[in-house]
C-alpha cells in the first residue's frame, strides 16, 4: 500500500461541500481533519447548505447526497472488480490495455474514482495514480486501504497501485522512467442540457467540473515530455482529439483512446 501527499500543489474542489464524521476510527479521523483545514470556511457548508457530503463513518469514506446523508452514498471501492484475470474487466482485449500495449510502467494523471488505475494495477501493470483534488485523493487513499484489508485483492494488486495527491502539471515534471501517461478528462456532456450521467460520474462532475481545454493540453504536452513511450487519451466518441497526430486510435463503444510517441 503506498500513498503520497503532496498537498502544497493539490487542487481544491471545486464546489463547497459539508463533511461529517460519524466514526472514532482514528485513521479516518486524521484524514477528516486534513480535509476540513484544507477546505476551511469558504470551502465547508452545512449540509442544509450543500448538494454533497462528505461522510466518514462505518464504511470509510463516502460522497453523500446532503439531503439524504443517512443514507449510503457513492465511495471507492475496488472490491467490486471482477479480478478473473483475461475476462470481463481484466481483459488485455480491451481499447485501453491495447492503447498502453506491452509497457508496464504507468502514470494515470487524473485518477478520479480510480477505477482505471485499480483495474489496471490488477492486470499487471505498475500504476502511479494522481488525484489533485485532496477530497477525491482521500476517498482513493480509504478505498486502497479498504482493497489491502481484503487478502486476495491486496495478493492481486501486489503492491503494484500508487497513490499521489497533487497537481500532474507540476507532478509529473519530476517523475523519471515512466513509460506511459494516461490521461482521462472530465469531458462536457454533448448536449449541454443533458442531465449529468448517474452514480459516480455524476458526483465526480459536480465536485471537479469539466475540462478546462487549456490546462488539459498543458498536461498533455508535459506528459508527452515526462512519458518514455507513449501518451494515452481517452476521449468520447463526439470530442474533437487532443492533437492531429495520433499514432494510433482504439475506439470502444463511446469512447476511444487515442495513442501519442512521446517527445
């Protein structure tokens, strides 16, 4: 289990969000309290004041919908990967396992819930994962934390998952033999009244926001100066790609992963 914090350069979210602890678990208490200094006042609501909570209890770490906080909410839960290795979600047939190819070391620069890191850390891969928003960065720490407690998850990632609260931008600028750079953007929806996908995603958007055009090019051409291979990118089938000169493209069913030489 390895994590890092590197707070000085994380990036706060980006709506207001209330945070309530319900636990005496000392381990999710110190990390409670690193949220709320982070947050401070002009960053912590009430939850009669904010769309989501962040809830630290029984469970670990959970994003709750304020006005149901007693209920259960969304958390980071690797246990739920279906970890039969070649089939399902552990398939190398897949677009993004193709996109990195044979190359086993790998940074993932905007972590998310994770998923995508996990699953690939599962395959076999050594995978870095950055988050900088410290909230998204304390659900990942919680839910790797929960994945070891479990023997055959923590046998089947072997170590091989990483951590990083920060900013990629200025992160991966000190990395040193990284094969790959994976990047995943919160891309706008099609149509701009489209209701916000469910689940996960949904509070992901409303925490981070979308893409910001100018900082992902920014992290793309850094990653193509920090990776020793290749850039991956995932985008939806309706985005425009990141650059003119992708190497070579693997399209799912609504998104594609585009493959760029490094620099």
């Amino acid at each position: 289990m390895s994590f890092s914090k590197t707070r000085q350069s994380s990036v706060p979210q980006r709506n207001g969000i209330a945070v309530v602890v319900d636990t005496l678990d000392k381990r999710l208490i110190e990390e409670s309290q690193g949220i709320i200094q982070l947050l401070g006042k002009d960053g912590q609501e009430s939850p009669e004041e904010s769309m989501f909570t962040l809830f630290f209890g029984r469970d670990g770490i959970e994003l709750r919908l304020s006005h149901q906080v007693h209920h259960s909410g969304k958390r980071v839960d690797f246990l739920t990967i279906d970890r039969r290795i070649g089939t399902g979600n552990l398939s190398k047939k897949q677009p993004l396992p193709k996109a990195i190819g044979d190359h086993t070391a790998v940074v993932d620069a905007t972590a998310g819930f994770g998923m995508d890191a996990a699953r690939l850390a599962l395959m076999g891969y050594t995978v870095t994962a950055i988050e900088q928003t410290p909230l998204m960065s304390a659900m990942l720490r919680d839910g790797l934390w929960r994945a070891e407690m479990d023997a055959d998850c923590k046998e089947a990632l072997g170590g091989r998952l990483t951590i990083i609260d920060s900013d990629s931008t200025q992160y991966l600028q000190h990395l040193k033999g990284v094969e790959v750079v994976y990047i995943d953007p919160m891309f706008p929806p099609k149509r701009k009244k489209s209701a916000l996908p469910p689940g996960h995603i949904q509070a992901l958007q409303s925490i981070v926001g979308f893409e910001d055009p100018v900082k992902t090019k920014e992290l793309f051409n850094i990653a193509l100066q920090t990776a020793t291979q290749r850039v991956v990118v995932k985008r939806p089938l309706h985005a425009p790609q990141i650059a003119s000169n992708p190497t070579t493209i693997h399209q799912g069913k609504i998104v594609r992963y585009e493959v760029y030489r490094s620099a």
